[in-house]
C-alpha cells in the first residue's frame, strides 16, 4: 500500500478536469460539471460528465466511472502503478518506494523476464550469421536501426531461452505466466520462439511487454506472436508505440499505421518515426482509442492488395468511430510501404503521405470501382450507395462539395440527391438519439444498478442507500450520527460495501475521496461513481438521512413469504408482534 500523503499530495496536484481535458474536450454544463463525448464507447450526443466537486467522472451511456487514476487506467490501458507513475510524472511527484502485492511482483517479474529475453534475443542475433544476413542482406535493414528496434533472433533450440532465464533467477512459474515458456507433454516446458526473428513490443514507457517472431526459414506460422499475459494484450498494444508517440509534433499529431513490423522499420529508416503497427490482428477499437489518446490524424497505409484494402475500409470506420480524421496512402504499384520505399525512396514516399486522400474520397473511389456508371442501372446503384455513405458525414460543408462533385460527373440533379440524403439524415439521427436515451434510461434503472441477482430489492431502498452514501460522502461531519443510527448491517443491497468503505475510512481519521476505493476493483469504483453522479445536487440533513434509515429498517423487518411459511408457531408469533410493535413506532 501506498502512504495515505502520497496519495493525498497526487490527487491535490492531478485536478480531474485538468488531466481528462487532455484526453477529451470538455464544456461546462454549470456549477462544477463538464460534459463531454465518452472516450470509452461511441457516441453522438456526450453523456460523459466530469464533476470538480468530487473528483470523478461518470458517463451514462455506457456506465464507466471513477476517478483521474481510474481514468488514466482505462484511456491510457495500465494497471494501477502503471497509472499512478503517469499521474506523478505529470505532476513531478516521486512514487515512494513500497511492498508489492503478489500480483505487483508478478508483473513485475515478467517486466524483467522479457527484458532479459530481448537482451538475449538481441545477442544471439549479432553471433548468427543467417539471421544477420536476412536482416542486413535480404531487408535491408541497417546495423543502428537493428540496435534502435533491439530485434533479435530465438536460436533453434527448445530450452536454450528458459535455460538462460532461470539461471538469472526467474522462476518456471513467472516464465510460463510471461508466456516466454509453455506446457508441453508430461509437465514439460518449451520455449515459445525458435529459429525466429525477434521483435520487442514496448508499451508506451519503453517497457518490453511481449514479443513478435518471423520464421527464418519455411515455416508456419510465418509470424508468431507472444499470447497475452497479465502485461499484454495483443487488442490493446500497438508496435513501436513508444517511439511514435515522442516524435509527434504538437501542432502536427499524425501517425502513420501499418500491417506489419517490418513495414514500420522500414518506415522508421526512412526518416518517419511516427508509424506504428498492429500485431497480427485487425485493428481494433481498443487500438483506435489509444490512438486517439496521441493523435489526431491517422493515414492508413495498409497493403494494397485485395485484403489490405478490405482491411482499410473497415479500420476507417474504427478510427472515426473513437474522433480520429483519417487518410488513406496511396502504394500503387507496390505491395506495402516496405517495398514502395525500398523502390522509389523516401523522398517519394514524404510526398505520398502529404498527398494522403481523405477517407471519404477512398471509400467513393472505392464504391464508383464495383458499378459501371455508364449504364443506367449501374449510376442509380452507385447513387443508392453514395447517398448512404454521404448521409454519415457529420460536415454539412463536406456533404455539399462531394454531393456537387458527384452530382456533377454523372450529370444528375443535385437537389433530388441532396433532398435523398437529408431524408438518411434524419432518419438516421432519430433511431440514433432513441437508441442513446434508451440505453441512458436502461442503466438508470434500479434492476441495472444492481444487476439481476438484486432485482428484487425496492427502488425506494435502493435510493435510500444511495442518498445516505451521497450525503456522507458530501459531509463527513455526519460520521457519527451515520455510526449511532444506521450500521451497515440495514443496507440491502451490495451498496453495503460502498458504506462500509467510507464508515471504515472515517473511523481511522482518513479523508473521503474516491480515489480511496481505486483499488478496490472497477465495479464498487464505478457504482459509488454512479451514486456521486446521479445525487450530485442532493444532500440530505439529519431529518432526511433518518427518514432514509427508518425506510432500510423497515425492509428488514420483512420476510420472504417462503421464509414465513418456514417458521414454527413460536417464530411466527414473534415475527408477528415485531411487525405490530413497529408499526406503533
């Protein structure tokens, strides 16, 4: 555990406002509350709030809460030291040396494992010859940017890296967890990565957290990647991350995005460090949104083969979905940016990426490819096509430029396409403010607060709970009175963890804030979030909170009527005048 004055002295100089409106532009809505869109899911209308008062941020629409560490946990996809080192960095604030917990060292201890596996991987590769070759001879690659990238070569062994591993001290346990080693026929254990070249995968604190390998030789598969672990996951890790977010310019937040390592080394050794690449997969809205965390602008240069520009079309809709303005690198005549440098140069390839067509001018290109406009019927379905894609651009200036542009080359009347669209518009804009009013009334719901397993419980309880949380939470002076009138034993609901949270803080003279929950795990995080949220501009005096308290003891008394019908003469009769004592009350 941290020092309670750490934690103090990091939550007093990391304001929420100030490190969410970094990641997210936000309005003010009155008082001490901003509104904007959610960085979490998509959305039109914003229902993301950021409340000063309290230092937490909730969002109605897809029900994430918490506070600034919390918050920088999920945009920035960190654990809790993870977050806190952002935070206090940030802040210029030194993290005091603490005891790890298990899980702490775990992750730790497979932060050193692959470290020490790119060490290894990177010596191998300078004595095996073959390799070097491939790397130097047959890719082109040269000797400082094979340092830059620490790649490496897995010798053709199937112990030599877990042999090496354990005799620096790493147990066969952290290296089964790393996902450097795996389980074999009769308890035996193997290294993952043989006769490879190996590339490191760095967060974005230049921390090896997994690795890609490419067979040397024939082989499948042709690229192997490290499974995910309690330090990677391969949906949310992005290659060469870490050189490309320190090499964006302030005033000029581009990154260049690729299909493989290589195509970034490449890149890279051109002169262009702002690249990154997905590992093996398609892209996916948990990359989209890191992304979105440093850039602005994203030029898409994927294969230009028949997949690869399948691929484009649908990482263009990821990549708008999360805010991101997207282009689209024309490699005509070459396979990938690899060859497309390695054959016309980087000067060639700078003037690509400054010619980089907007997204919307690939997708019509695109859809004006698959119809023959010179027929009649072919014109009304590429028209049909068109005017659905037209009709999700959010800029009425862009809608009208390409509605002219297109009208105009297949001579047809504008204002009959442009009266189509506004039509889609419309429609669209409806079903899409039903379905957000429909899932924000969803997650308001008592049933949805506290999930099925509770639905039983009345609301009136539910919001006696919450009020008496709210209330305390706003004013600790009512600690007492809450300890004397309303033990936790009343609460009916898993609300009770929340309460007995902030009774137990109190008892031991700690401030309340709800930083003291983070680590607590993200749900009782994000219920007291959603308590703070939805009773912002409520707090209740001693007569309130007591009304709230007889309303919990009144639950109590209750019974199921399978519990009465249980119940001896004896218990009934006494349940009985407990029910016709109170009612006297």
């Amino acid at each position: 555990m941290l020092p309670n004055s750490f934690l103090e002295q990091l939550k007093d100089s990391s304001p929420i406002e100030g490190v969410v409106s970094s990641y997210v532009e936000l309005k003010p809505i009155g008082g001490s509350k901003q509104i904007g869109l959610c960085p979490f899911h998509a959305e039109k209308s914003p229902s993301f709030v950021v409340y000063s008062s309290t230092q937490s941020f909730y969002c109605f629409g897809c029900r994430t809460g918490g506070d600034v560490i919390s918050f920088i946990k999920k945009i920035e996809n960190l654990d809790y030291m993870g977050a806190l080192k952002v935070l206090a960095n940030r802040a210029g604030i030194a993290i005091p040396a603490v005891e790890q917990t298990d899980s702490s060292n775990l992750n730790a201890a497979i932060l050193r494992a692959n470290k020490e596996a790119a060490k290894f991987f990177h010596e191998t590769l300078k004595k095996t010859d073959r390799a070097m070759d491939y790397l130097q001879r047959e890719r082109g690659i040269r000797p400082e940017i094979i340092k830059k990238f620490g790649l490496g070569f897995s010798p053709e062994s199937w112990d030599a890296l877990g042999q090496h591993l354990r005799n620096l001290g790493f147990s066969t346990k952290e290296l089964l967890e790393s996902k450097l080693l795996a389980k074999g026929k009769n308890n035996s254990v193997y290294d993952v990565f043989r006769n490879r070249i190996m590339f490191p995968i760095m967060n974005s604190r230049f921390e090896v957290i997994a690795f890609g390998g490419r067979v040397l030789n024939e082989g499948q598969p042709k690229y192997l990647n490290s499974y995910d672990s309690p330090v990677f996951k391969k949906s949310n890790s992005l290659f060469n991350i870490n050189l490309a977010k320190n090499n964006l310019a302030k005033n000029n937040k581009q990154i260049i995005l690729v299909e493989g390592y290589l195509d970034v080394i490449s890149v890279v050794q051109a002169g262009f460090e702002n690249v990154v690449a997905t590992l093996g997969v398609a892209l996916t809205t948990n990359q989209a949104k890191l992304l979105s965390v440093y850039a602005d602008v994203v030029i898409l240069a994927y294969d230009s083969d028949k997949a690869g520009q399948a691929a484009t079309l649908k990482a263009i809709d990821i990549l708008e979905i999360a805010g991101i303005d997207v282009k689209v690198l024309d490699l005509s005549g070459c396979k990938d940016p690899d060859e497309y440098i390695k054959k016309r140069g980087a000067i060639r390839f700078k003037d690509a990426i400054f010619s980089s067509v907007a997204a919307l001018d690939f997708k019509l290109n695109k859809l004006k490819s698959e119809f023959d406009v010179d027929t009649t019927s072919g014109k009304a379905s590429f028209l049909k096509a068109a005017t659905e894609l037209l009709s999700n651009v959010q800029s009425k200036i862009s809608r009208e430029v390409y509605l002219s542009k297109i009208c105009s080359e297949l001579n047809v009347d504008k204002q009959a396409i442009a009266s189509h669209v506004g039509n889609l518009i419309k429609t669209r804009i409806k079903k899409g403010v039903q379905k957000e009013q429909k899932d924000i009334r969803r997650n308001l719901t008592a049933k949805s607060q506290i999930g099925q397993s509770q639905a039983k419980v009345p609301v009136n309880c539910i919001k006696s709970e919450e009020l008496i949380i709210r209330s305390l939470y706003g004013n600790p002076d009512l600690f007492e009175m809450l300890k004397a009138n309303c033990p936790p034993e009343i609460f009916v609901s898993p609300n009770k963890e929340i309460y007995v949270l902030l009774l137990d803080r109190l008892e031991k003279g700690l401030q309340l804030h709800i930083s003291c929950i983070t680590e607590k795990g993200s749900a009782t995080l994000a219920r007291l979030s959603e308590i703070l949220a939805q009773n912002f501009d409520l707090q209740l005096d001693r007569n309130g909170i007591l009304e709230c308290v007889e309303t919990l003891q009144k639950q109590k008394r209750k019974k199921e009527a399978a519990d009465i019908l249980k119940m001896n003469a004896e218990e009934l009769r006494k349940y009985m005048n407990d029910i016709s004592n109170y009612k006297k009350c």
